[in-house]
C-alpha cells in the first residue's frame, strides 16, 4: 500500500524565505499537535486535568508544558504540543476536559504556523493589519484573531521587544500569505543582504 | 474604517464582523401550534427600522462569537453592543 506522505504547503517558499535578512526573517515552523477545546467554566480542576492554566483574559497565551493555550473565545482555546502526537494529544485533552462537561477535537491540519523575528517584522505585520501591535499593548502573551492581508489568521507575540511572533494560518491560506509577508518585506532586502 | 466593539476583543475593523438581523425574535412558544402565516412572520418578517435598531452581530475574523448591538440605521453610528444573554438596553 502507498505511503501518504504529509507535505508541508511552503515547502516551495522555503528558498525565497531564506533571502530574507535579519531585521525580517520568515521560517516555517514545524508541524505540531494542536487540539480545539471548548469548555463552559475554567476552574482549578481544569489545571489539575490539563496542567495548564487556560487563559481567561481575551486575546492572550500562555505557554504549556510543550506547547501553548491560546484563547480563541471565551469558552474556546486552542492547545498546541510539539512533545505529542496529534492522536496522543486529542486523547489527553479529551479525557480532562470531558469530565468537566467540554470537548476536544484534534485540528491539527487545519494551521500551519509562520516563525517571525527580526527588528521590522512589526513593520512587515502592520502593512495588511489594523491591529496596534506596538510591545506596549502587544507584548509576550499577547495573541489576536484577526486579518493578516486577506487571510485570517491567530498571531501571537513572543517577545516584549516587537520582534517576534507566530503567526498560524490556515493551510489553505498558507500559500498566500507566504506571497503576501515576502511582498511585504521585499523594502527591508537591502543589495548586500 | 469604522471600528466595531466586539464584547471580547474590543474594537476592530468593521470587515472582521458580519450582519444577522434583527435580534430579540422570539422563537414561537408552542411552535408546533402556530399557523403558516404566523410562522411565516416568525421566520421572515423584520422590522424596517429608521434609526436605533437592535441587531445580531457576529465577530466572523476574531472570536466567532455572536452579539447584539444598538446600530442607528440612519446614521450607521453604532450606540451599545451587549452580550446575548444580556437585557435588551433602554436607549432615550
Ligand atoms: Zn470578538
């Protein structure tokens, strides 16, 4: 029986990312177990299941034993484990949360995520953004559902500096905006670069 | 652009957001027992209000979440947004 490989949408963005230079790198992250958990009221008992806390405040994360919870609603937040099979991570997720009355379903095909660090990254972002993404309101912890370009997408900060960020988009999307960001940050190439 | 306040996320760009109609439809009591016509009423039939008018909205690029708000038809000023499950607010 054939082997069905799982190919990554930007395998073929790859080359054109590694153009890009420091101030605005783009890398493609790899792939991880990402569960979507909804669940009425969040309680002590949750971080006893979970081992995470989840975060209560709209639009932040926080980071989790191998991974990251993000809120997506306020009875919704999207887990993700690098440590976990997405089949090993749903199971987990599932067993904790289904006693408190939630529910978990493994999306892990449904985003792919985007790595980027660099001092104008922030001015790459808020180019098809309207978002204010200045550290002082959008630091570590922060995250948005909102509009990248065209494209939806949940972008969380990871640095208090303005200089790191993931950005997760659908796969579908993901060619896209890969096109949208190199677009974007074509002014920051310099010819020695 | 006008900014929309999501009762979650706060204000974002009115593109993130979606229509649903007039809110406060109630759902028939004893539905099984209304006529066509007034079933008909019940499912199709809206207010065409000039001026504060309560909505459904929902955050479709943000937090998917439906909401009410008081949008003024003739002015497109939004006055109040307010969860589902809040009270209908009294607006002068
Ligand atoms: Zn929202």
């Amino acid at each position: 029986m054939a082997e069905l490989l799982r190919t990554h949408p930007l395998e073929a963005w790859h080359v054109a990312f590694e153009r890009l230079p420091d101030t605005a790198r783009i890398a493609v992250e790899p792939f991880v177990a990402m569960v979507d958990v909804r669940l009425g009221a969040v309680g002590p008992e949750v971080r006893a299941g979970l081992g995470v806390d989840l975060p209560t405040i709209a639009n932040t994360w926080v980071p989790a034993d191998a991974g990251r919870a993000t809120w997506l609603g306020p009875d919704e937040w999207l887990l993700s484990s690098t440590a976990e099979t997405p089949e090993e991570f749903e199971s987990r997720v599932r067993a904790a949360v289904l006693p408190l009355g939630g529910s978990a379903t493994d999306v892990s095909a449904q985003r792919i995520g985007l790595r980027l660090t660099g001092a104008r990254v922030r001015d790459v972002l808020t180019k098809g953004c309207s978002i204010d993404l200045h550290p002082r309101v959008f630091g570590r912890g922060s995250s948005v559902q909102t509009m990248l370009g065209q494209a939806g997408v949940v972008l969380l900060a990871l640095s208090d500096a303005g200089d790191d960020y993931v950005v997760l988009v659908r796969s579908s999307f993901a060619g896209y905006l890969a096109d949208w960001l190199l677009d974007a940050a074509l002014e920051f190439i310099t010819p020695d670069s | 652009m006008q900014l929309i306040e999501c009762p979650w996320c706060g204000p974002r760009e009115e593109v993130e957001f979606h229509y649903g109609g007039q809110a406060h439809v109630p759902y028939p009591d004893n539905p099984a027992e209304v006529s066509d016509e007034e079933w008909a009423h019940y499912v199709f039939f809206r207010d065409n209000t000039k001026g504060r008018f309560a909505e459904r909205w929902n955050h479709t690029a943000g937090c998917r979440r439906w909401f009410n708000a008081i949008r003024d038809t003739a002015t497109y000023r939004f006055e109040r947004v307010y969860r589902l499950d809040g009270p209908k607010p009294v607006t002068p």
